[in-house]
C-alpha cells in the first residue's frame, strides 16, 4: 500500500521546483539526491554539454533483489522539465480532489506526477521488500523543447528488456502504444525587394508564400496524417515590398509512407511556386522524431494491460497524437509503452492534477513490478 501523504507531498515539493526546459539543474540536484539517498547507483550522462541543455540526464539503477534471471530487467522514464510558464509555480489543493496552480503559471504535473510516483514506487520497493529485478529510471531533460534530452542520452547506460514512459494525457489505466513520426519543414521564400509605390520592381516573397499555402495540402490529410502551417515571418515595413518571408511548419503521422509523401508535397508545392514568379525557395527538412508502434501481445503491452486490471481499471490501448521520450528510446530497440498519468488541460495555466489519479498511478508502478516477478513464476 503506498503513502498517500507522502506521495503527495513529494508532488508538491517537485512542483515548486523551478525546472523550465534549458533550466532543470536544481531538479536534477534534488533528485539525484534523493535517489541516492534511497540507495540506488545515480550516474549522470553528459547531455547537459550540449549548448541548449540545462543539466544533465539521470540514469538510477535499482539493484535487483533476487538472483532470479527470469524477472526480467525494466526501466521507467519521466522528464525532469517543464512548458512556460513554469517559474514559482504555487500548487493548490482544492476540496475537489485536484491540485492546481494559483492560475498564473502551469502546474507541471507533466510531468513531475511521473517523477513523484517513481519516488514513491521506489519507496515502497524498499520498505516492502518487494522481490524485483534491476530496474532503471531515467530521468531525461528538456522533452518539451523536442525531446532533446533523451536524444542526448548515452545509451550505453541503459541495460532494460522493455520500458514504460510516464507521460501520457491520457487515463491512468490507458496504454499508449503507437505514436507518430514527426518532421519539421522549415522553408526560407526569397522574394525581390522594392519601394511598395513601384511593386512591379520587386517580387513579393509574401504573396508567394500566400499562393504557395494556399495551393497546399493542410490539416488532417488522412486518418493517420496531420501537417501545419505554425509560424511565418517576414517584411520589415509597409513601403517594401518584402524580399523574403521564413515559415515553420510540421508533419506528423502514423504511416512513414503518407508523411514522405506529405512532406515531399510541401517542399514541392514552396519550391515550385516560388520557380513560377522568378524566385526561389530554401527548405530544410528536419527529422524531429520518429513513430513507434507496441504490438498488442508484446509483453511490455500485455503486463501494463494486466497491471489495470489488477486495479479495477479499463486496460485500454491507444494511439497518440505527439512524440515523447519513448519514441526515442524505442529506436534503439528497447520496447517502450506510455502509461497514461491522468494530468488535465497540460501546457497551460488551467492545468490540474487528480489526488486519486496520483495515488492510481502509483499503484500501477507497483503492480508492474510485481506482475513482472510473478510472471517468472509461471
């Protein structure tokens, strides 16, 4: 049975822990602290030697407490940073079993929950004697700026049969085992500048990336495929014709055929539109991360389906609509699943956390570890 109060008050520290992506040392400090305070073997990679990393990742390793070699050996993972605004954040605990921030910050649930109910996992582990085997917990940096830190990861330090990802916005009890390929396209439109009174001296890299996005494939493409025009940038005053405009934009999907063939589309329909009027354009596609898919009868699927189960709780399966740390965790060929924490309304001000949700999550770690032990047995 866990500590419900100490569980929650453990969120409740982790939460007030300034930790915005690029910023996660003081987290990372403390909890390598308390790792090893627990007795576990805390061993830093050197991630945080990348520019635009704040610290560096947390590779804590359980030692095994059998000598049993059919327990197999797991890892679980959850990032240590948060979205913006995530500075003095100021939990409340409300009468309606949710925490929430004063309003003005987010709460960063996501995903100090996974990081908090590893805590109590660990916690629990020891006082309880529970029979394991070695289990890894990776505590990643900067997964919101694009999964940089599990990118940087030294993956030599890993020694998991499969893993589970504490990171989905989905139920606890829910199962995220297919998620998408990202690719970003990033495209510079070079126009022809000119005094705006005399437009027909220059070549309007605005109206260029107007007709190009107009004649362009946008929104939900298939059921499995997405793609977005996010950012556009350009001119510099009302009497220039503008010489040249930067878009960002991104596709996502679940089938590498239809995002190859929707990122091609895009590339073509910038390079071509911008050829028809004299001009040219520049565009870089970037690979920000790619999908995955869990076989339903994979066992890393099969013991969070059973771990559920054992809790009441509907094993459901499903898809996801973003990335996470265990997309790039499962390119290197360690199965990884996201179990869902039951965080509300995440990346924003109104985001909120179920004490129940918190305490189920918890839980679910456990059953995990047991179900493993026991599988053994069988």
């Amino acid at each position: 049975m866990i500590n419900k109060q100490r569980l929650l008050n453990t969120f409740l520290e982790l939460v007030q822990i300034n930790s915005e992506s690029g910023y996660e040392m003081e987290i990372q400090q403390l909890l390598k602290a308390k790792f090893e305070k627990l007795g576990l073997k805390v061993v830093e990679d050197n991630a945080g030697e990348n520019e635009n990393l704040g610290a560096n990742n947390l590779i804590c390793t359980l030692k095994a407490t059998t000598n049993d070699e059919n327990i197999d050996n797991i890892y679980f993972t959850s990032h240590m940073d948060t979205v913006v605004p995530g500075v003095n954040v100021k939990p409340i605990v409300k009468d309606d079993g949710y925490i929430y921030s004063d309003g003005t910050t987010i709460l960063g649930a996501d995903d100090k929950a996974g990081l908090a109910t590893i805590l109590e996992l660990i916690y629990i582990l020891n006082e309880q004697d529970t029979p394991h085997g070695k289990i890894q917990f990776v505590l990643t940096v900067s997964e919101e700026s694009g999964l940089e830190g599990a990118k940087a990861l030294d993956t030599s330090l890993l020694d998991a049969k499969y893993g589970y990802a504490i990171d989905a916005s989905v139920d606890v009890g829910t199962t995220v085992i297919n998620a998408p390929t990202q690719k970003k396209i990033n495209t510079t439109i070079h126009g022809k500048k000119a005094h705006a009174s005399v437009p027909n001296k220059g070549v309007s890299a605005i109206n260029i990336a107007a007709k190009a996005i107009s004649a362009m494939k946008l929104g939900q493409i298939d059921k499995y495929t997405t793609a977005n025009i996010g950012r556009f940038e350009g001119g510099s005053a009302t009497n220039i014709v503008a010489d040249k405009v930067t878009l960002m934009a991104e596709a996502r999907s679940h089938s590498d055929e239809s995002i190859n063939a929707q990122v091609a589309h895009m590339k073509s329909v910038f390079e071509k539109t911008a050829e028809k009027y004299g001009c040219s354009a520049t565009v870089e596609i970037i690979n920000s991360y790619p999908g995955f898919k869990i076989a339903q009868d994979a066992t890393v699927t099969n013991v969070a389906k059973a771990s559920a189960v054992a809790l009441g709780l509907t094993p459901n399966t499903v898809m996801a609509g973003g990335g996470s740390d265990g997309n790039i965790i499962n390119q290197l060929g360690i199965p990884t699943v996201i179990l869902g924490v039951g965080y509300e309304h995440i990346h924003t001000t109104e985001e909120r956390m179920s004490i129940d949700a918190l305490n189920l999550l918890a839980e679910q770690l456990i059953k995990i570890v047991e179900i493993i032990a026991q599988k053994s047995e069988n």
